[in-house]
C-alpha cells in the first residue's frame, strides 16, 4: 500500500474471489464495499459468467477497498 500512496492514490478496489483471498484482504485492512451475486454477471459476446472461476460461498464476489 505505501507504493499506492506514493503514487498519490487515496484507496485501491480489488475482488476477493475465494475465502482464502477475502479472509487475506480482512486481515490487511480492506472493508467490503459490495457483494456481487457472481451468476449475474456475463460478458456481452459470450454470454458466459465473468466469475466462473470464483470459489465463495452464497455465490458472492467481494468488492473491497481500503
């Protein structure tokens, strides 16, 4: 995070797409700032779901900032 405030970023938005990566996100200081139901999401000329790959619980993708 200090090369972010170095850059003069005041936060930074990442996706949390598995427990492990939301649980490493919490303990580093991220909040969450939306959940994204991961089935709703496809892309426009493939009709596949973006968050295929995620590994949450309730199907959720997190939206976190810090």
């Amino acid at each position: 995070m200090i090369l972010f405030a170095e850059l003069g970023f005041d936060f930074s938005v990442g996706f949390a797409t598995s427990e492990k990566s939301l649980m490493i996100d919490k303990k580093i200081g991220y909040k969450c700032a939306r959940k994204i139901n991961m089935l709703s999401y496809r892309d426009s000329d493939t009709g596949e779901t973006v968050f295929a790959q995620a590994e949450l619980k309730h199907n959720c993708v997190h939206v976190m900032y810090k």
